[in-house]
C-alpha cells in the first residue's frame, strides 16, 4: 500500500514517496480491497506562528493564540484541540482568563495587534464584544489572582500599553465584554508586560524602557523601579516579568538574561546568562520552587531555588540555580505557560505541565516535576492543517479541495492506470496475494498529470469552513465576514479525460441573505447548503432557487450552556460547555442525513426539512471525526481516545429515525482502539470505501457488514474490513507491554516488525514517515493520502532570528 519513488520502488513502503503518484498491491497485501494509494504533495501548507498560550485556571483547558489572529482551545487531559476560532484578520498579541463573578465560568479575552480587546465566545466560536483600549497596542493582559476578587466586584484585568500606560479593564458578571475602569499610570517607553503578584496588591510592568516597575495596584503609585541593565551604558528592552508567590520578581529582556530581583528591596539576587539571544517567555511553578525561560535561542531553560539555611531567619537571601534546558523548537520560543492538571485519585496524576509554543508553530508539553528526566511531547504532528474534502465525481478523476487561511484550491487529480489490467486480478478475485502481480510499493503508471482548477481567495478575514459537493460542482466557504458558494461547470468537454482542456468556469452563486452570514460550519450536497449558526442554530438552503427551505432552533441551554457545573463538579468534562452544539456538519452523499458534530454528542437530521432524530449519540470524550456510508446506512466517528463507533440506521420505521450501534464494533472494541492507539496522535478523519462487498468466507464475522473503512491520523492510517474481525495483534502487545518486567523466553517476547505496517490482518497499521494531512478514498479501490515533508513546511516559515553554531550549547 505505499509508494515508492517513481520508477525506484521502496523496501520501504512508509518511507518512500512518489510526487502525485499511485502504488499498487503485491504479494503481502490482503483482500482489503484497497489496491492503489495516490500520494501527493501538490498542496499548499503553511501554519502560522504560536503567540501566547493562556491556561484555564478552573480546567485542565488551555488557550494557544496564533500570529495570524486564530486561536484554539485543547484539553491537556484528552490531548485534542476541541475548538478553533477565526479571529479577525490581525495579529494577536495576548489572551487572558477571567471569572464571571455571577456564574463563575471562566471567559477568555484576547487583545489584537489594532489596538482593541476582544472577549473570545468559544461555544459560539466567534471573537466578539470589541473595544478599543485607547492605549495604541495591547502588548500583554494579565488577570489579577482569582483569590484577590472580592465578592461582588469585577474581576480585574491589567493592560500593558503601547503609550507607556497601564490600563485597568473589568469583567463584570453576566455583562459581555470588558469595562474600562481607569488609567492606573503612565510610564516611560512601550509597555511590553505585566505581571500581578500573589495577592493582587501590586502590578509589576517593564518595557522598552529597561527598567521594572512596581506599582500600587489601587493607587497606582510607584513602589520601586529597578534598572535592568548590567551596565549603565546601553539600555535592554524588557520582555517578560514574573512576579513568585514570595515576591521575588523574574525578568528576561534582550541581553538573554535571566535575572531574580528582591521585590521588596529591588536587590538583584541572581543573574543568569545561559541563552544566547533575547528571552521572550517565562514561566514558573506555582509554588515558585521553579523557573522556566525560552527565547529566541529555541531553547527551553530551567532555573531551581536552592533552599537557604533555616536558621538564618525569615529575611534569609534564597539562591538560585541553572539545572538543564531542552530545545524542541527549530525557531524562537514566543510562549511559555504551566498548566495545572488534576492529580489521580490514586495519587498518580503528573501534576503541572509546561506548555511552550514557538514561530514554527508546534506546541509542546514537559511534564514540570520531571522536566530534567523525560523528554517533551509534541501535542499535534499536523498543526493548523488544511480543510480538505474529496468528490468522487463522474466521470473521473475526483476533484480534491484544499482550503486553508484566505485560498481555496480545487484541484483535478491525477489518472492512473486500472490496477486490473496491470498485473492485479488476484486482488479483485479475493486470493490472499498475488503472486503475479508487481510487488507492494511499485508505482503505477499516470494516464493523466493532476490539474489546478480553481482558487479562491478571501478578501476579508479567513476561512473558518468549507464543503465540496458530492459531485464536485458546488464549493461552499464561510468567513467571518459571510458565507459564500460557487458553482465549477465544465463547458466544452467531451472524451472523457483526454478532452478536458479548460478549466471549468468559476462562478458565483446567490445565497438567499439569511444564509450570507458568518457560520461555525457549512456544507454542500448537490442540491441544498447547510449553515452551522453561531447562536446555536441550523439552516438549509435550496440553491436552485435561492430560498430557505427549513430552519432549526437550538434551546437556551443549547445556545449558551452553562459552564459552572462541568468545571466545579467534573473538570474533566469542562471542555464540554466551551464547544458549540454544531462545531462540524457531515452530510450523507445522497443528501438525505445530516450529522452535527458538537460539544454535547452528534445529533441526526433529515435534510433539506432538518428533522431532527430522536436521540443523539455520545461518547465520553470528544468526537474528531465523522463520516457517512456511501448508502447512509451507517455513520461512523473517532474520538479522542482512539475510539471508532460506527451506528446502522434503522429502516423498519418511517424516515429512519432509529440509529443502533454496530454489534461489530462493540465486539471489536478494544481491538480497534488498540489498532488506532498504534497510530501517533489523535484520528482526524474517517472515510468509507465507496463500495459495498458481498459476505461469506470463512474469516467473515457473523455480526459484519459489507463495508470498510480508513481511519487516519496525523501519523498514518488503519484500515477496517467491518465484516470481519478484527485483529488482536495490537491488543496483545498492549498487554505485553503493561506487565511488569521480569525474564522470559525468547519465544514469549514479542516480535519486532518488520516495518511500521501490521499486513496481512484487519486492522492494518500504515504509518508515514511524513505528517498525514488527510487520507480518504478516491474510488472503490483507491486511496489518497496528502502529505507534505516538514522540512518543506518549515522552509516556508520565516528563517530563525538566532542560529545555532558549533561547538556552542
């Protein structure tokens, strides 16, 4: 099932790579069906940079800012991205959290690079209450300590200004948005940061100035400015400041110093110059033991206090101590949080994490007790990957969409020759091999070079969804400026592939003006659109003639649901109450069901009426992904936990209304999860063959059905046969693995594979060497997977500020 270089066929299939070519099957491969992969590069990929990341006092839930204005929310617990939101077309600067004092939900505000501040709406995913901080840009929001607010009174945010001021905002419970309270002071230079201290009694700001300020939180009188210059010569700029719960104050400016001033007597206590460039983020414990720096070196440092002699009084000089650094980021570190994670039951939670973000746009994860011990984990292997949906339409090739911040591409893929007539009939005829056919990983021969049909660029904000019709005619994008949809006709053509000379006309379609507005989700069957409102709502559209065909309502605690209860009582589920009802719409290819993917399960409607069935689907954690049959007799999703549910509508009664789990999968559940754990990082689609395939054989399951599956992630693929059962191979090495370690024979341990592929079982674990953007099938036996090398994702990026040079740590 992998593609080796074009006329080089790869030992290797994982390993090799074949630009916009197919490979065919060979002696190792199954009945699977599946008998060519496409693989292609011929996508554009080009995340943007991590700003800021703000953790959620109340929830293991954290917030990542992006230089390009998006932001996301992640669960530290479930390891998955549960909402983006498409801010406004401006580079973010900051994020801060704050407590509604009336129902005691945390909120997020953001602070933009015009100057304004913004409340971030995650259920409605939207950006929204905007206001101007009168103060030109907000370089840093910061929320006084949670246990200073008196009952009552607002929760008190301070703005670092780039007219020198400090600025106090409000969040007042039940009221949306930020109220201005006053100007506590007005200093010398651009603000940069600020920082309150344990008590919430003093504000702690530097900038481009040099120098550190404390001042009185109340009155906003200045208690002590310490230079932070070494020498008196030259200035520094002031990045970042912390301020520990004992009052000693942290900063890194451009020399790439770390320094630890007495908060009380603006003494310098330690000074550390282990970076090379500007330090650009700090971060500490919450009992301040620990002190993490990162910067423009990309690398992450660590600082320990080294506890003074008890004796020698209260007033003792506590000393500090470089212990070890790691540098997981290729460029300059711009983000550095902890994150405080709740600890087992049993005692055996990992207590806070340290999160650190830098310009290439990965995030990663340090566990802060054993930060010198364990190595950081990457949380997403595809950051802000590409919208990307395949129509399989007729005649072929398919049509690919890509779409990704202000383009949408339409592209015509590539013909290959019919495996069949290649060498493959084995295959189509069910033998367990072929042994005439060309090895696994040869490439197969293109009949026709894929082509570039359309782009289209968005001229305000970016896109926040997009559909590609069943049939590959209709294209459908919604920003935050309004939902658009255009038609792609091809006029002219006739031969079938060897004919299509000119791209097909690109045109404008007229939406009725209800369905022009902004949309969390949208999507395009042949005939109707389906809007994904932000007050919780749906809409459906019939596109032949502009009208709105049915409209569905959400309930008030679907609308805006409460966000107290998830995170007081289970913070577990708190990610819940932060996603809307319908963040994603997967539609049937008949246009006939419609599945809204949300924060509370997956509720079912009938299209173009959207009636809604009459219960919705849970899991116990967050659904990534989902997909209908080519029938709509099944739907299947993915969860977080490296679920697969697959449900069967039920056609005794009138419309279907029934949706019952399939007896496969839950007989097969632990096996799938174990194949799907297999794979780095969390399922983001799920795509059915195209086919259905008759029963019988001995290996049949008896619950199976004639269908099967592609599971992907970031990491590679699993394919499922749901007629049969699923392999334990995965399963039984899991529980090899959680036995304790103790000698064995060499026919009990277990065996090495021998490569990253579990052939010849159910459940095939294909891994890429390559990040996976989107796999999905392309014809009954046919797979596409878009990849694309990180060293070319990252050569896209602007080039480090600092470089690393030999024989320098």
């Amino acid at each position: 099932m992998g593609a080796g270089k074009r006329g080089r066929p790869s030992a290797t299939p994982a390993a090799g790579f074949s630009p916009n070519g197919a490979a065919g099957p060979g002696p190792g491969s199954t009945p699977s069906g599946i008998v060519a992969l496409h693989r292609s590069r011929m996508f554009d990929w080009k995340p943007s940079a991590v700003v800021t990341i703000a953790p959620c006092p109340g929830a293991p839930l954290f917030a990542v800012g992006y230089e390009c204005g998006s932001l996301e929310l992640w669960d530290m617990l479930q390891l998955v991205c549960v909402q983006t939101v498409i801010g406004p077309a401006v580079e973010l600067t900051s994020l801060a959290w704050a407590r509604d004092t009336v129902s005691n939900a945390w909120r997020t505000f953001a602070a933009f690079l015009d100057g304004t501040i913004a409340e971030v709406l995650w259920h409605q995913a939207a950006v929204a209450h905007s206001m101007d901080s009168y103060g030109g840009v907000v370089w840093a929001l910061a929320a006084s300590p949670v246990s200073a607010v008196k009952p009552g009174f607002s929760h008190v945010l301070a703005a670092a200004c780039d007219d020198g001021s400090v600025r106090l905002f409000g969040c007042e419970g039940g009221e949306p948005g930020l109220i201005p309270e006053r100007v506590l002071t007005r200093l010398e230079g651009r603000l940069l940061t600020v920082a309150w201290n344990a008590g919430g009694t003093v504000l702690a700001v530097a900038g481009s100035a040099g120098n550190i300020h404390l001042l009185d939180a109340v009155t906003g009188r200045e208690h002590r400015r310490i230079t932070a210059a070494s020498a008196t010569s030259r200035a520094v700029t002031v990045w970042r400041v912390l301020s520990l719960p004992d009052g000693t104050v942290v900063s890194g400016d451009s020399d790439g110093a770390v320094q630890m001033w007495d908060g009380q007597f603006g003494t310098l206590l330690q000074r550390f110059t282990q970076h090379r460039a500007d330090v650009l983020a700090l971060a500490a414990t919450e009992d301040g033991a620990a002190v993490f720096a990162a910067g423009v070196d990309s690398q992450v440092a660590m600082f320990a206090r080294i506890s003074g002699d008890e004796g020698a009084g209260a007033h003792s000089v506590q000393s500090w101590a470089y212990t070890h650094y790691k540098r997981p980021h290729t460029h300059d570190v711009r983000a550095l949080a902890l994150l405080a994670v709740p600890d087992d039951s049993n005692g055996g939670g990992r207590g806070a994490v340290l999160l650190s973000g830098a310009v290439d746009a990965q995030l990663m994860a340090y566990p802060a007790k054993a930060f010198m011990k364990e190595h950081p984990h990457r949380l997403c292997k595809c950051p802000q990957r590409p919208l990307c949906q395949v129509a399989m339409a007729a005649p072929p090739p398919p049509r690919l969409m890509v779409a990704q911040q202000d383009t949408l591409d339409v592209w015509q893929l590539a013909g290959t020759a019919d495996p069949v007539t290649a060498g493959v009939p084995a295959l189509r005829s069910g033998a367990a091999g072929c042994a005439g056919g060309p090895p696994e990983g040869e490439p197969l021969e293109l009949v026709a070079a894929p082509r570039h049909l359309a782009r289209i660029k968005v001229k305000k904000g970016r896109i926040a969804s997009a559909s590609l019709s069943p049939s590959g005619c209709i294209v459908v994008c919604t920003t935050p400026s309004g939902t658009r949809a255009y038609s792609l006709e091809s006029h002219g053509v006739h031969g079938g592939v060897a004919g299509l000379t000119l791209p097909p006309a690109l045109e404008r379609l007229k939406l009725p003006a209800e369905a022009e507005v902004p949309a969390i989700a949208v999507v395009a069957t042949d005939k109707h659109v389906v809007l994904a409102l932000h007050n919780g709502g749906l809409l459906s559209c019939d596109l032949s003639t502009s009208t709105v065909t049915a409209r569905w309502k959400a309930t008030e605690g679907q609308a805006t649901p409460s966000v107290a209860p998830y995170s007081q009582a289970k913070p577990q589920q708190a990610w819940r109450s932060y996603c809307p009802t319908a963040a994603q719409l997967v539609a049937a290819a008949d246009g006939s069901l419609l599945a809204a993917v949300g924060g509370q399960g997956i509720t079912l409607y009938h299209l173009p009426n959207l009636d809604p069935l009459d219960q919705t689907l849970h899991a116990d954690c967050a659904f990534t992904a989902a997909a209908f049959s080519h029938d709509s007799r099944l739907l299947a999703a993915t969860t977080s936990a490296c679920q697969l549910l697959v449900w069967e509508m039920s056609r005794g009664t009138a419309g279907g209304s029934d949706c019952i789990q399939a007896r496969w999968c839950l007989d097969n559940a632990d096996a799938i999860t174990a194949s799907i754990s297999r794979l780095p990082g969390t399922p983001t689609s799920v795509s059915f063959c195209p086919a259905t395939f008759p029963r019988g054989g001995p290996a049949q399951h008896k619950a199976g059905l004639p269908y099967r599956l592609v599971v992907n992630s970031p990491g590679g693929m699993v394919h499922f046969d749901l007629s049969c059962k699923v392999a334990n191979t995965y399963l039984d090495l899991q529980k090899m693995e959680r036995r304790k370690r103790r000698r064995l024979l060499s026919n009990q341990l277990p065996q090495p594979e021998d490569r990253p592929e579990s052939r010849g079982n159910n459940g095939r674990v294909i891994r890429t060497v390559h990040p996976a953007v989107w796999v999905g099938h392309v014809g009954p036996a046919d797979l596409l997977l878009l990849e694309k090398p990180w060293e070319e994702v990252l050569g896209a990026l602007p080039p480090p500020l600092w470089t690393q040079r030999y024989g320098r740590s």
